[in-house]
C-alpha cells in the first residue's frame, strides 16, 4: 500500500470521481497483490424490519470488523452494496482521500428524485392528495418523499395530471 500512496498521482487524477478512483485503485492493488476480502459476515440479530450483524474485513493481514444494518427482504443485494462501500472506505483511508460528497443536481442525474419533484410532491401532501401520495410511498417500500427515484416520483405526479383531467 505504501508504493500505491507513494504513486498515487500517477493512479488518479482530481477530475476523476469516487467510484473512478475506487475502481483505479482496486486495480492497482490486484496488480500488486494486495487483497481486499471479505473474511466473514456474522448475522447477529434479525426482527421483522431488520438483519443485524458484522461484516470483517481482511487487507493485508488487518482484519476489521464494521456493524452493518439491513432490510431483510434487500439482505442480498444491501450487504452487496455495504461491502463495496466499506472497500472504499478502508482504501481510500488507508490512502489518506477524502471522499468527495455528491451535489443535488449529481445525485438527481443517478436517478434520485429532483428537486422540483420533491417541491411538487410535498406542496401535494399539504393538499387532500395526502392518501394518495401516502398510499404510493407503502406500495413503493419507502417511507419518504426523499427515498423515491425519479421514475416513483413521475409516477405519483402522473396520477395528479390524470385525476385532474377528469
């Protein structure tokens, strides 16, 4: 890890993002032989509504155990999306990189819901289209209007243009 930090601005450069960075530098510590693993995941708790448990991790003999909370009926594709984030974590620590925090318009361009929709959903809620909005974010598994995508989102405001036709 050391000839990778000592490198690093041969590996990567500013303009690249995190998931670029990440992707180089896992790269880079496969070509070095420098493994990354899982060494085991441990489920110590589930109820109705949550898995319980820790996932270790193994790089370069360092054996690091991290909490993790999961939706059971995501489990599979959650701890999928927990291990890739811890491997980010550990080596762009391990390197001394700040991860770089997402803006609004970067977070709506990977499919979130936008701004004008979340402005639009919740001037509805304080309308009598409460149930309805309400009613889509159970039958969508999310609790809020900030959980939804964008195509959710399109959807429920469809629903407003169709009943308002009538």
């Amino acid at each position: 890890m050391d000839n990778i930090k000592e490198n690093l601005n041969y590996i990567i450069s500013e303009e690249d993002n995190d998931k670029i960075k990440f992707n180089k530098l896992y790269k880079k510590m496969n070509d070095n032989s420098i493994k990354l693993n899982v060494e085991r995941v441990d489920v110590t708790s589930v109820t109705e509504t949550h898995v319980f448990g820790n996932i270790s991790l193994n790089l370069q003999d360092k054996v690091k155990a991290y909490p993790f909370i999961c939706k059971p009926l995501e489990l599979n594709t959650e701890l999928h999306n927990i291990i890739i984030n811890l491997k980010k974590l550990i080596i762009f620590e391990e390197l001394g990189i700040v991860p770089t925090v997402p803006t609004a318009s970067e977070k709506s361009a990977a499919g979130g819901i936008t701004d004008k929709q979340k402005v639009l959903l919740r001037d509805k809620l304080e309308s009598n289209l409460k149930d309805t909005i309400n009613s889509k974010l159970t039958e969508f598994g999310v609790s809020s209007i900030d959980e939804l995508n964008k195509q959710q989102a399109s959807q429920i405001i469809d629903i407003f243009h169709k009943s308002s036709r009538r």
